[in-house]
C-alpha cells in the first residue's frame, strides 16, 4: 500500500511539474488579519500553475499572539488553494480563490493559585475569495487577496505581499 501511494505521489509531482515547466512559478511573504481572531500574521505563500487560468496556491501563516491577562492565544493555518484566473491584462491578475484551509488554535492560561492551563484544537474549512497580482515592472509582484473560511472557525481573512519568480 505504501508503494503504491509513494508511485502515486511522484507520478502526480512529474505530471505537475511538466504542466508547470513553461510558466512561472513563484513564493513570497504577506501580512495577514483574521476577521474573528482579530491579529494580525505573517505568512509565506506559493505559486505553481497547473493548467492555462489554473494555479495550484499553497500557504502557510501564524497569528501574532495575544495576551487578555491571565490568557494568552495563539493561531497559525495551513491553506491548500486553486486559483481560477478571471481576468489577465498587462499588469492585472485577478484570479477566484477555493481550496482547503485548516486552523489551529492554542489557549494557555496561567491563574496564580490555580496553575497553568494549555489546550490546543484544529479545525479544517473551506476557503472562497479573490485575490489580484499587480505587474509593477519591478523583480517582486505585489498582490492583495480577501477570501472567508467557512467551517468551525468562520473568518474573513485580508492578505497582501510581495511574490517573487523562482
């Protein structure tokens, strides 16, 4: 079973990266803010097109903690994307975001006279939105996305950075 799902894996990663040989892949940084966690994070995020008007978008962001007294929070999300590109002009991409999101929270406590507190939980949702490259003519792309997370953690979440070619 193993073998096969390792065959599996690596024929998908070569059929992947012959669609993707003639386009540009990309990775960069954003700064986010998650709507019901209300922070602010950072986050890295890739690019690798799939098919023509298709990218496959990976990205990965931690929340900066919050501190309320005695309890402290902190979040990070793992973001498996498929991005539809709508519009495609000289120095616009606007492109439809939908793929699979998965959170995780972790709460500590620390109460004097009652001790220390820490519990940790994750959630998967789906992720619907839209983003936009801007060509500005220099070595980075900026780009702006706003999509919302539905699932136990419903969220609106506002992204923008900088992607570079790889």
């Amino acid at each position: 079973m193993k073998k096969n799902i390792l065959l599996l894996a690596i024929t998908l990663f070569s059929f992947v990266s012959t669609l993707s040989a003639q386009d540009t892949r990309r990775i960069g940084g954003q700064i986010i803010y998650g709507s019901n966690l209300e922070a602010l994070g950072l986050g890295v995020i890739g690019e690798l097109p799939v098919a023509p008007k298709m990218v496959i978008s990976p990205s990965f962001s931690f929340y900066f903690p919050k501190d309320q007294g005695f309890v402290k929070q902190s979040a990070w999300e793992l973001n498996g994307n498929l991005n539809y590109i709508f519009i495609e002009d000289d120095n616009l991409v606007f492109y439809g975001i939908g793929g699979l999101n998965y959170t995780n929270i972790r709460v500590k406590s620390d109460i004097p006279g009652l001790g220390n507190f820490s519990n940790s939980v994750g959630r998967v949702g789906l992720n619907l939105g839209a983003g936009a490259n801007f060509d500005i003519g220099m070595s980075f792309l900026p780009f702006a996305e706003i999509k919302y997370i539905l699932g136990d953690f419903d969220r609106l979440v506002i992204g923008a950075g900088i992607k570079f070619n790889l």
